[in-house]
C-alpha cells in the first residue's frame, strides 16, 4: 500500500488557508461539473483522485487532480471533503513543525466548512469537524474551547442522531474546561444532562443497531469523567435537577436518570432527590424504590407513611431473603407505633421467609417486654412477660449464634424484672412450671425467678 511522504501535503493545504484565485466553474451555473472542456475536466481528474483515493494512494497526481476537483467542481460529490480531510489528517500525523501542523489544521477546518455549504447536514459534519478538532488540536484552553462550541451545536442541531464519538468528545471537553477554570460545574452538570438523555434515548429507542452498541460502550466512559472531575456535587445537581423536574414532572426516562445520578453522587438526602422518587414510584414502581422511600420517611419518623412504602415493597418484590427484611422493618415500625400484636405478625412472617435470622426474635422479645404494663394490671402477670420476653432472646441466639451477644444483653436486662421466689410462691408457682402468659400474646412460657 502506498502511503504519502513527509511533507507532501503541507504545501498543497497551505493553499486552503489563502484562497482560491480560479473559479468555481461548476457552481457558477450550479451544476456538479460546470460545461463543456471544464465539465470533462472535473469528471477526468475525479475519476483519477477517486480510484487511488479508494487505494489509500495519495501521491503527487492524485493531490492535484483532487485539488481541481476541489476548486472548480465542489458540487461533484462529498467524497471530495470525505477524501480531502483524509489526506490532511495523514498529514498532521507526519508534521512535526508545530506551525505547519496548525495550518494543516485550519485547512481541514476549511474543508469541512465547505462541505457544509454545498451539501448542508451542518449538525452531523459540524459533529465530525469538532472531533477531528480536538484530535488533532494542541490541548491548550482555546482550542478546546473552539471545538466544544462546534459540537455544542453539532448535538443541539442533531439531538438524538449525535454518534458516540461526538458525544464523548463534548463531554471530555466539558471536563477539561471546567478543570481549567473555563466553565462551572452548573455547565458540566447541564453537559452530562445534555449528553446523557440523548446516549439513554439511543440505547432505549435507537434503531441502528451499530451506534446504539457505540453509545453503549461510550456511556460508561461519560459517567466515569463526570464522576471524577469534580462537578458532579450536590450543590450544583440540585437545583439544576430540581429545574428539570418542574419543566418535564412526568418525564419517566429524566426521572430515572436523575434519581440515579443523585444516588450515585449521594445527594439523595434532598428535597428534590425525594420528590423525583415518589414521583418515579408512581409512575414505574418497583419494590426496591419503594424500599428506599420507606426506609428515609422511617428515619423520619413519619411511621405511617413508612407503612404504606414498606407493604408496597413487600408487594412487588419477589425474592423471600428481600421481603424477609422488608417485614423484619416494617416490624419494628409498627412496634414504634406500638401495634405490638401486628408487629409480632411481621415479624413472623419474616421467619418464614428467612429461618436462618434471629432478629426476629430480637424483635418479638422486645415487644413482649414493651407490653408487659400493659398486659395486665396484676404485678405477677406483668413480671411474668418477661419470661416470653427472655425466651424469644434465647431463640435469636439459638437461631444464628453470632447474635448471642446481643440477646444475651437483652437477657441480662429483663432478667432483674423477673418475680422473686417469694412471689411465685404466694401465686402458688414454682420454678420450672409451665405458664402461660395471657392477653394478647397467648405463650407458654417456664416459671423462673430473678
């Protein structure tokens, strides 16, 4: 294969950034190939540069017959500029004199410029030119500058067409101008916003099928840059979100891509966090967002509402080990708002989802001894609670021993609480018989003493 030598290409694009002083034959009277000896000229010396452009051949013939393609018939075909930024790339990979690079460069700019005009498509070829730019450019501030405002345009024209390249492109640049100081972290949040509504709607909706695989290795890319550069806080994201939610409130796609970043950059303790969830959960529930609201509105205290998250969790999530500790919780809110017998219901039905816990147990024991008051108004009877109490905290470390510290803490607090030997006896009781505790809890239990 025939390649181009160092330098060839410098004198012939330093043409470009002068001018042309001959006429554009074949678009003075708005044809492909202009008339007559210039028509057969244009359509010869195409011809030429195209079959050993097709052969990666670039050599001194072929510049020139590209180079009046270029300059008289600009209308013939795009593989004009297609081929003539090819050829210039390969230059700037060669040259290695910073000045000749630079007009290398602005030759290339040129040849996308024109491609524009005569054949439009401004959003995808500004797409191209701003890629090639950024490649190809010194990474001074300026001309990343440059480059990011070409595809700033490039993907508000193109929207969801822009390719991954351009989009992770954009987005590197954004980066860079932010840790430059060029730019604020609000304009790199609103850059990711940007760029990741249109990489989620080509993954979601795309139908080519090779892009939508581009994206897709793209967007981790996207994510990592945003989530290490520094502008991803939360006193940028939430007022930027928070003005996405009050424009598009019922955009189910913003809402979950919101929620997610706000997760991952933990801004989740927000007002705005909070009210995209139960939004989302409305529209698209799910037992793991309805978890997670039940668990921030218990921390809250507002157990009631906490209820209602936690059975709708329980509702919709279909593994037993999951829905085991979603009852365990909803337990212990209910004890909190002291239903002891409905607490003592959730708590054995997360045993018979998950027999291996003791916590569980933990809870009913400390049911049992929260209810001992109000149980009975006889002293023995209440003391007597204590001994159900104490034989849930037995079962909990019985159940999984790595909790035996912990039940036996509770065991050695409600343990002082039991009856004396005196008191068993005057109730006509002693040690070792069989009780059973009355009211609500209904258990059988052994008589003890303190």
């Amino acid at each position: 294969m025939r390649t181009i030598a160092k330098g060839i290409l410098t004198g012939l694009f330093l043409i470009l950034t002068i001018g042309f002083v001959f006429g554009q034959k074949g678009v003075e009277d708005g044809s492909k190939y202009g008339q007559g000896a210039d028509s057969i000229s244009c359509i010869k010396n195409f011809s030429i540069y195209r079959s050993n452009a097709r052969q990666n051949n670039y050599d001194n013939i072929t510049q020139e017959a590209w180079k009046l393609v270029y300059t008289e018939c600009p209308k013939a075909s795009q593989y004009i500029y297609i081929d003539g930024v090819n050829m210039v790339k390969i230059a700037i990979k060669k040259e290695e004199d910073a000045a000749q690079k630079e007009i290398l460069i602005d030759s290339m700019m040129r040849i996308y410029d024109k491609r524009i005009k005569y054949f439009n498509r401004r959003g995808s070829i500004l797409g191209r030119k701003g890629v090639d730019f950024i490649t190809s450019s010194e990474k001074t501030v300026e001309n990343m500058q440059e480059g990011y405002e070409i595809l700033k345009e490039s993907i508000s024209l193109e929207k969801y067409n822009s390719r991954a390249p351009q989009l992770l492109t954009f987005f590197q640049a954004s980066n860079s101008l932010f840790q430059a100081g060029a730019i604020e972290a609000g304009d790199v949040v609103a850059d990711f916003g940007t760029v990741m509504e249109i990489a989620d709607y080509v993954i979601l909706k795309g139908t080519n099928k090779r892009e939508k695989a581009n994206v897709i290795r793209a967007k981790p890319s996207i994510e990592q840059i945003f989530e290490d550069g520094g502008a991803a806080n939360c006193d940028d994201l939430v007022p930027y979100y928070a003005n996405k939610f009050n424009e598009t409130p019922e955009d189910i796609e913003f809402l979950k891509k919101a929620t997610d970043l706000l997760k991952s950059t933990k801004c989740t303790d927000s007002e705005i966090y909070f009210n995209m969830a139960v939004k989302l959960n409305i529209m698209e529930p799910t037992a793991d967002l309805a978890y997670e609201l039940a668990k921030r509105i218990n921390k809250e205290d507002k157990l009631n509402e906490a209820v209602v998250y936690y059975k709708q969790a329980i509702e919709l999530q279909e593994d037993d080990l999951q829905k085991a500790k979603y009852y365990l919780e909803l337990g212990d809110v209910t004890r909190r708002i002291g239903d002891y017998s409905q607490s003592r219901t959730y708590a054995l039905k997360s045993i018979e989802l998950d027999a291996t816990s003791g916590y569980p147990y933990l809870l009913i024991g400390n049911i049992y001894a929260a209810s001992s008051k109000s149980c009975s108004e006889e002293e023995f009877e209440q003391k007597a609670v204590y001994w159900a109490a104490v034989d849930q905290f037995a079962k909990a470390k019985s159940v999984d021993p790595e909790l035996a510290d912990d039940a036996n803490k509770f065991i050695d607090a409600y343990k002082p609480h039991f009856p004396d030997n005196e008191t068993i006896f005057f109730y006509n009781y002693k040690q070792g018989d069989s009780y059973t505790v009355g009211c609500w809890i209904n258990e059988k239990t052994t008589v003890r003493a303190r």
